[in-house]
C-alpha cells in the first residue's frame, strides 16, 4: 500500500489527495470486499452505513462516496453528521455488511478521509481488507450494476444514546452527594454530539468549544498533543472543576485530566477503568497500549488525583514527534544500539518497544503522517531527562 491507503483508512489532502472522483471509486471498490466477504461465507446484507464529520469538504465527499456504493448495487443508510463510534453502532444496530465513516478524525482541517468497517463493526486494515479497495478503486472502473442501490436518510441518535446508557450505574444519584462538574472540549469537532449524553449521566457539564466548526479555529482536534489541553486544563482550574474530558475531531478518542488541571495519561486511564471492569469481569483479560506505564494495573485513592497518584510511581513522557526521512532506517538503528548490542529486550508489536531494569521506550511509525512517535519512561525524572536526550539526539529535533 502507498499514498493515501493507509493502514487502517484511507487519508490525505483534499482535494489534491483525495477528492470526490475517487471517494466514488472507493465506493464502488468497498462493494467488491463486501461480495468478497460473502464468497468466503454467509453472504452478506447488501446495505452499508455512511456518515460524515463536520468538515466542509466531508459534505460532497460523502456524496460521491454514496454515489459509488449504490452504483455498484449496494443500498446505503445515511446517518448523516456522526461519530465515528456511532457509525460502528450503526453498523452493527441495523445490520448492515459495513459501514464508512468519512473524517480524517485528529488531523488538519486541510485533511480528510475513510474509515471502513464490515458487518458487526468489525474493522477493515491494511492486514485484511485496505489492500482490496485499494487495487479495486486505482484499476479498471467496473460496469455499474444492473439494479442500483438506493440511498436512505437514518436518524440513529436515540438509539445510540439508550445503548450507551444503559450501562450508566446510577446508584449514586440515591445521595445527597452534589453533581459532579465536568468541564469538557469538543474542540469544534463530532464531540459536539456527546453534549446531550453527557447531561444525561447527571453531571454538572462545563463545555468549551461545543460549536461544529471543521477549520478547528480554537485548536487542533488532537487530545493526545499536550498543548490542546491548555484551555481545558485552566477551565478546569477557573471553574474548580472534578475532571476534564476533551475529543478529538470524530469521537472516538478522549484524554483527560484532573480537578488540578493535570493531564492524565491514558494508560492510567486504563487502569481506572480496567479495576472497574475486572470487578465485573472477574478473570478477564485487559488488552492495553504497547505504550502502557508499568503501574498500567495499580490503583487506590478517592479523588482523581489521589487515584492517579500511586500510578505515577515512574516518570513518563508525553509522545514526542520527529519528521524523519528513512523511518524503518532509524528504527533499525536503534535496534541495533539498544537491543542487539545494548541488551534490552525487543517487541515489536508497534513500531519498536524496547525494554531495561529501570526505562523502556517506544518508537513507531504513524500511520497517516511523516512521523516517527517516541514515548519513554524511566524510574526517577532524572533518567527520563537523560534517555530522552540520548535518544532525541538520533532522532533529530522534535516537533
């Protein structure tokens, strides 16, 4: 796979990258994994779901996108403006063969893109599936179908919304405990539409950058970038808030922080959440980042950030990016320093992780930008400052 194919979407710059001419293709090209699919078992329903994100530019992109897809036979559910989280509901609620999101979801408004699911919200990838629709959308445009498919307008909201929840746990609305205030940044993107879900969990919600607005002229729909949880952070700090939550541009990524403005990392957020769902699921398995800090597991306390406290034994950094040119090249290299010559121990499950007694770090690719990802952690702050040195030295300066 090459250009805009990528390992779990398809993404680039519209309208040079990606434009309504190939959103169509694609379209077509989607019908042909689907038949594919069938062959290879129960053949599948003939209906694919489709939404968009707030960008000006998803508008007519979905519509070339539902072009394509009926003129190869296929019906559609248009659910119009939606998470990317409702599509796989949608998808698996209605049962559909599959289901595309159109959003470039964290990246600039300059992008765009699709994220493809098969029936049950299963997800198409660069392992199975991305390849198909690649080949079938650049080669020899096929006959249309006999009969066209037909496009139907779906309105998913409440369902969704009693999915969800339904697994809210309201047993502490039977105290007099107040409300808790929850300031949360939508950051002009689809988070927008989780407004009405957040109030129905009975919080307090304090929001910021609530309006749809695909230029993200506040900031960049980025959770992950420090820097975009400035304004969430001194929200929360004005407003004594007890958490914040902020999205990125589809929905289907949150960071949070806490009643001190703090970011939270999200492994640790694992960790909160796993506790809860192991006391549920007892003997289950939890499946977290190859980024994960080694206290993943741990958790105590009663505020957010005495909760967090004894899960920040170790020092971590933040994800640091590096444009780098020969991105296998680099990785291979330290490999070669830190794990063949240097003794620790590899996985390469993502990028490359690679561990000793007292630090680890991760180094991977991204998957829809020029970037090399670098995370590390370390037992003191000391030696975290002194390995992210040694380390950012070989990968050149940081963005």
């Amino acid at each position: 796979m090459a250009g805009i194919f990528k390992a779990y979407d398809v993404r680039g710059l519209y309208p040079g990258q990606l434009n309504e001419e190939l959103a169509r293709r694609v379209g077509m090209a989607f019908e042909r994994l689907v038949t594919l699919e069938g062959d290879q078992g129960a053949a599948l329903p003939r209906t694919v779901v489709v939404s968009r994100d707030m960008r000006d530019h998803s508008v007519p992109l979905s519509a070339a996108l539902c072009a394509g897809l009926t003129s190869a036979g296929l019906d559609v559910f248009d659910i119009g403006l939606a998470t990317t989280p409702m599509n796989y509901f949608a998808t698996g609620h209605l049962g559909t063969a599959g289901g595309i999101q159109v959003t470039a979801s964290h990246n600039a408004a300059e992008y765009n893109g699709l994220k493809f699911s098969l029936a049950g919200a299963v997800p198409v990838s660069g392992d199975h599936g991305i390849p198909i629709i690649e080949r079938h959308a650049l080669g020899e445009e096929p006959a249309p179908a006999a009969v066209p498919g037909r496009v139907e307008a779906r309105s998913i909201e409440a369902e969704y919304a009693e999915h969800v929840l339904s697994f809210l746990d309201r047993s502490f609305e039977a105290g007099d405990a107040p409300k808790l205030r929850l300031a949360a940044d939508a950051a002009n993107g689809m988070g927008t539409i989780y407004r009405p879900l957040l109030e129905a969990c009975g919080v307090e919600l304090l929001p910021l950058y609530f309006e749809l607005d695909g230029s993200f002229p506040n900031h960049e729909a980025n959770p992950l970038l420090p820097a975009n949880l400035r304004d969430l952070s001194a929200l929360v700090v004005e407003q004594e808030a007890d958490l914040g939550v902020s999205f990125d541009g589809d929905g289907d990524r949150a960071a949070f922080v806490d009643e001190l403005g703090e970011p939270i990392g999200s492994d640790l957020i694992t960790a909160l959440i796993a506790g809860q769902m192991l006391q549920r699921e007892s003997g289950g398995a939890v499946i977290h980042d190859i980024r994960s800090s080694l206290n993943l597991l741990r958790r105590s306390g009663r505020s957010l950030s005495e909760i967090t406290a004894p899960l920040r034994r170790y020092a971590k950094s933040s994800e640091i990016n590096f444009e780098v040119e020969d991105k296998d090249g680099t990785m291979e290299a330290l490999v070669q320093r830190y794990a063949t010559e240097g003794g620790g121990a590899l996985d390469r499950l993502d990028g490359i992780r690679i561990d000793f007694d007292d630090w680890w770090f991760n180094v991977r690719p991204s998957n829809t930008e020029p970037l090399l990802r670098l995370v590390l952690e370390a037992s003191t702050p000391e030696e975290l400052t002194a390995r992210q040195a040694e380390l950012t030295a070989q990968l050149g300066d940081p963005l």
